[in-house]
C-alpha cells in the first residue's frame, strides 16, 4: 500500500507539468486563434494569406513534429529557449490554427444581414463582431473546442519527446525500475479524470447557451 501512494505521490508531481502545459496552451491558443480567425477574414489579402499559411503549416504537420522542429532546430539559429517554453511554444502555435479554423467557420456562418442590421445602426466594425458576432459565435463553436480541448489533454504526453518529466514520462520511469504496469493504470485515470471533468464542465456550458436558443 505504501508502495502505491509512493507511485501516486510521484505521477500527481508529474501531473504539474501536464495540467501546466495545458492550462497555459488554452490560455494564450484560445485568444490567438480567434485573431488569426479575424485575420483569415481580412480584406487586406496579404494578411489573409499569410495567416491561411500559418494554419495550413501548423495543420498539415505533426505537432510531435513541431516540437521536435522547435526544440532542436531554433537553438542551431540562435534561439534557445527552456524546454517547457519550447514546448509551449510549439503547443500554442499548433492549437491557436485549429481554433482560428473553428472560429472562422462559426463567424462565417452568422447570417450577413446581421451585419448589415448593425451596419444601418451605425455600428462599427469592432461594435459589430464584439457585440453581436462573437456572442453568436461563442455558443456555436463550444462543441468543437470541447473536442479540440479533451485532444489537448492527451496531446501533453507528447513533451514526453523533450525528456521533459510530464505525467506519462514519471510512468514509464516508475514501469521500467518497478516492472509493474500499475504506474500505466494510474496515469490513465489521470487523463481519463481530466477528460471527465472537461466534459462536464462543457456539457453545462452548451446546456447553459442552448436554452437561450428554445
């Protein structure tokens, strides 16, 4: 018994890097994503063309592979960074694209005579998208950045690559000094806990906008 609190003391220290690159990869993806959604939008073309790159870039190419591009190839031009910034660099780029995405497809899909309405009210630009798009928007994109956010949660045992001693990484230590697989059971209830609780908390957030759609 005392051996197992002693592996569950150490996977709840691991789980600190885990719920740190989590957290902090929503936190600035979330809002990222969101500007370059405004910018794939832009009338300015090169802007929007150049943001449409990014997201093709990001999109098209594994994450495992952009961190190990981050990681490794930044420092040879210079730029060394520690290894949870690299990794959270690398997390936030990758996320903010597949969220600009879901967020351009929510604006796109608000009805042009809301624009038009609020245009004839002498509305602006910024008034338009803060007051009556984005509120829109908001309720119809949360179930796929539920999604985006639940794939969030077990792409972090992706810093695993980096040597970085995230919650899958304290496991396999545990599994290969020990030779017991309970390490594996224990970090799968972690994630399996993380995802519960997103899932919840999601599912009352669109029951909470959805009834202001009856």
């Amino acid at each position: 018994m005392e051996k197992l609190l002693d592996t569950f003391l150490l996977m709840l220290d691991g789980s600190e890097i885990t719920l740190e690159i989590f957290f902090l990869t929503l936190l600035a993806a979330l809002p990222l994503g969101m500007l370059a959604a405004l910018g794939r939008l832009s009338s300015l073309r090169l802007l929007s063309r150049l943001v449409e790159l990014y997201i093709w870039i990001m999109r098209g190419t594994p994450l495992m592979l952009q961190l190990l591009f981050v990681y490794f190839a930044l420092p040879m031009v210079g730029i060394r960074l520690p290894d949870i910034a690299a990794a959270l660099l690398a997390f936030i780029l990758n996320y903010a694209a597949y969220f600009a995405e879901i967020f351009r497809a929510g604006i796109q899909s608000v009805p042009k005579g809301q624009y038009e309405a609020a245009r004839t009210l002498g509305m602006s630009y910024p008034q338009t998208m803060w007051r009556i798009i984005l509120p829109q928007v908001f309720r119809m994109v949360l179930p796929p950045v539920s999604n985006e956010t639940i794939n969030l949660v077990k792409d972090t045992s992706l810093v695993y690559i980096l040597a970085m001693n995230d919650l899958l990484r304290v496991a396999r230590t545990i599994v290969q000094r020990e030779f017991d697989m309970t390490p594996f059971v224990i970090a799968a209830a972690f994630y399996l806990s993380m995802t519960f609780v997103l899932t919840w908390g999601f599912k009352k957030l669109e029951a909470y906008y959805g009834k202001y759609e009856q």
